[in-house]
C-alpha cells in the first residue's frame, strides 16, 4: 500500500503546475518507501537521491513563482522549505557515508511533513497565484 496518496481534496493548490510536481513528489516517496524493505543500501539510496533531487526541484518552482507574484507569505514558507532540505541533505551525506540508514521512520516523517505543510502552506498560495494568471 502506498505511504502517501495525492487527492485533490486533501493536497489541490489549484495551480497546476504545483498539483503535478507534489504527485511526481510522492511517487518518489512511495518509491523510496517501498524500496526499504529490500534492505538494498544501493536501490534504497538512489530512490533516496532520486526524492531529493524532486524536492529541490519542486520548492525552486514554487519559490519562482512566489516571487514573480509578489506573495507576501514567500519568506516564511521558504524558511519551511529551507528547514527541510537541510535535513534532508544532512542524511543523505551521512547515509552515503553509511554512518546513517533510511527508515521507515524516514519516510513517516517527510510523509507528515507534507501532510501539513501542503494543506496548511502551499494551498495558501493558490488564490493569490490564480488572481495573478497561474492556475
Ligand atoms: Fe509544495 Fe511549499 O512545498
């Protein structure tokens, strides 16, 4: 069973764009969580590289268009984002130098992280995004 599952009613920013990269971001997640039971350290470390990679790539597109529209909410939620790539970057470099393994608990926790920060902080954007023309 999968660890996450996007649905409009629990994740929709209602900006397309974001809509899609969150469900490509928790494909990557359900990757890496499925990936831990095989205890391969090399599958579960490019399915950890690969969510990584993802997350990065989702918060810059985000932050970009916060910034295009003017949003007044970019500081603090970029510091949210900030918070999370630092911890993630952490246990990557401690996992590739094998002082550090993905857990389950890994996977649980950037599960909540975005069950509350996409409902609570990312869907705020989306009237102020839309009435700028990014739907
Ligand atoms: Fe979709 Fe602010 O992360």
């Amino acid at each position: 069973m999968a660890l996450i599952t996007w649905t409009p009613e629990q994740f929709a920013t209602n900006v397309s764009v974001h809509d899609q990269e969150h469900q490509a971001l928790f494909e990557r997640l359900n990757k890496l969580d499925s990936t831990l039971a095989s205890g391969d350290r090399g599958a579960i470390g490019a399915a950890l590289d690969a969510l990584i990679d993802v997350v990065g790539k989702h918060f810059a597109s985000e932050e970009a268009n916060m910034e295009k529209t003017g949003y007044s909410g970019l500081a603090a939620h970029k510091a949210q984002h900030d918070k999370l790539v630092e911890t993630c970057l952490d246990l990557q470099k401690k996992f590739h130098a094998g002082a550090a393994d993905v857990t389950p608990e890994t996977t649980a926790f950037v599960r909540d992280w975005l069950y509350n920060h996409i409902p609570n902080i990312d869907k705020a954007y989306g009237p102020h995004m839309n009435g700028k023309g990014i739907a």
